[in-house]
C-alpha cells in the first residue's frame, strides 16, 4: 500500500526513483523535500480529520505522483498531488444532500481590456427569480472561472437560498489576466473594477445594495487590501488563506512576487488604520504557511473589536480547503 494512516500517523512508502518528498507539510516547494529511500516507509504526524496532498521528488528535483495511489484531489495546478485522509475529513452540512432545485442564472461577459490589455472576462451570477434593476449585494470574486467551477459558490448560493439559510446575491465571478501582477498590492486593479467591470455590471445588470470582495491567496491579499481603503465603495471582504506576507514592491532575486518572506506589511496597515467600516470572512488551512499570517490578522480584527469571523480547516492551500470554507463564508455574509 503506497499510504496508510493509523490514527494521526501517516505513513508513506517511497516508490522506485524517491529521493525526496514534498506536499502540504513542507509547503510543497517552499522548503527542502523530506528526505526518503525506496521502499524505505516514512512517517509523518498529522492533523487528526486532515487532507493531506503530496507527491514524491525523483533525484533531478522532478516531483511524480506517487504511482500506488489513485486518490486525486481538487488541485488544478499540478498533475502530481495524491490524497491521504486522516480519519474523516468533514464536509460542510451544506454540501449534504440533493442539489438546489431552483439555480440561479448565470451571464457572460467579455471584453477589452483597457486597464491591463488583454481580452477580459467575467460571469454574473444571480440568484434564481431574481427581478432585474432590483438592488442586490454584489460580490466581486478573483480567480473566477476557479470560484465558478471549482469552488462552486453560485452552487453554494443556491443550496443556502432554497433551504432558508440566507438571502441571494449577486456573484461576479472576475478572471485575471496576470493574477500575480493584478493582485500583489496593486491600485491598478481599483481602476480596473471600477472602469471596467463595475459599469458593466451595475449599469447594465444588477444595482449594488452594498458591494463585497471575496477571493481566495492573493485574491484574498487584494480583496482586503482594496476593501480595507476604500469604505465609500465596500463594506465586506471574505478572504480564504489570504497571501498577507506580502509588501508593495516586494520581489525575491529572479524578480517574482515575494510571498515568503516580505513581511506582513497589511497587517501593519490595517492596525494603524483599523477598517472599521468591514464586515469580513477570515479562514485557512492548518497545513499551510500562510496559517500564521492569517492567524494573526483574525487576531489583530478580534484585538480591534472589529466585525469578523475566522476559521480554520485541517488541510493545505488548495481548494479543498476553500470549497469548505465556502459556505460558512457566504453564511456568515449572506445568513
């Protein structure tokens, strides 16, 4: 058996070619592979109700999928990750049972961008019956194709509404370009949302009662960052493990976005200048290394007394741990 689990101990058992093995617990790349032998097991110590992807390094650095194990995960990034579950990881109660029987509808959009170039793209999602030019809250999702399809939150919507459990609202579901360069602390974006996407949305579509940000990483680094300075245009923030080790400006030797090692300057911000005006959604993964920036933002809200909640869920940075997060989120926002 590639992997087994006994209580909190996991164990792995290294395939031919393993010399190394990475995943959630070493932060996948951002620190050295555990060291491994084939057929040599190797046990590690983990959450009790963890997921837990991982995959094996071969000796030129190239990461594989461990070859006995068929457990894929919602990890759109790499071909390579395999699951292990400790115990049970629980599913939210939302997610139990039938699907909504009554959907919302869902309008594309497309366009050139001005802003940042490029060919732009959004979906509105609105909730089922709603009646146009009726006020909505209006939330602003990055990485939308991803919260769309892989997260699902216009599912999430729908099953919340037709149970009785919150309001609808108006979803929009906003693609990046270079989410990197758009979401790292980045004004620019401001002028995007408000030039581009809010005239498209608002004048043609669906009137804002109130408007909110939700993303997840550095969309949640950017929903934060914009929601927090800027208390005339909105007024809620849901982030999921968002990238707040970060600085304006910050980027490592080969030029990229520091995500590492820039410090928690947001935090910093938010302190001197408490966004009193916010109603805000904090969560993370435990087996991520953004758990303690987040930890400490969650704290910094409780210190100032501010509206908020924080969550945590016992896997990594990834969407399995976003599309739980998913509901108590729109719950607490829309509940």
């Amino acid at each position: 058996m590639a992997v087994s689990v006994d209580g909190q101990h996991v164990t792995f058992l290294p395939p031919a070619g393993a010399v190394g093995l990475i995943g959630d617990f070493t932060d996948w790349r951002k620190q050295e592979p555990l060291p491994v032998q084939p057929g040599v097991p190797l046990t590690l110590t983990l959450p009790r109700g963890a997921w837990v992807e991982y995959a094996f390094v071969d000796a030129a650095g190239e990461a594989f999928a461990d070859p006995d194990n068929e457990r894929k995960s919602l990890n759109p990034w790499w071909p390579y990750p395999r699951a292990a579950e400790v115990g049970a990881y629980a599913r939210h109660p939302l997610w139990h049972g039938p699907d909504a029987g009554r959907r919302g509808h869902s309008q594309r959009l497309t366009w050139d961008g001005t802003v940042f170039g490029g060919k732009r793209r959004a979906i509105v999602y609105t909730p089922h019956g709603y009646v146009p030019g009726t006020p909505l809250p209006i939330y602003y999702v990055q990485d939308g194709v991803a919260f769309y399809r892989t997260g699902k939150l216009g599912e999430v919507m729908d099953r919340a509404v037709e149970r009785g459990l919150a309001a609808g609202a108006a979803l929009v579901f906003v693609e990046p370009g270079n989410r990197s360069e758009e979401y790292y602390l980045n004004d620019r974006y401001l002028d995007f949302l408000t030039t581009e996407v809010f005239p498209r949305v608002e004048n043609e579509l669906v009137p804002p009662s109130t408007r909110g940000l939700w993303g997840a990483s550095l969309g949640g680094l950017i929903s934060l960052y914009l929601g927090s300075r800027h208390p005339d245009l909105f007024s809620r923030v849901v982030s999921h493990s968002g990238a707040f080790i970060a600085r304006p400006g910050a980027r490592d030797a080969g030029g990229v976005i520091d995500t590492t090692r820039a410090g928690e300057w947001l935090r910093g911000e938010l302190e001197r200048q408490p966004p009193t005006h916010l109603r805000t959604s904090l969560d993370t993964g435990v087996l991520e290394w953004l758990a303690g920036p987040n930890r400490r933002m969650a704290g910094l809200f409780a210190d100032l007394g501010l509206p908020h909640q924080y969550r945590e869920y016992p896997s990594g940075h990834n969407w399995i741990t976003w599309r739980e997060a998913l509901p108590e989120a729109f719950l607490y926002m829309q509940g």
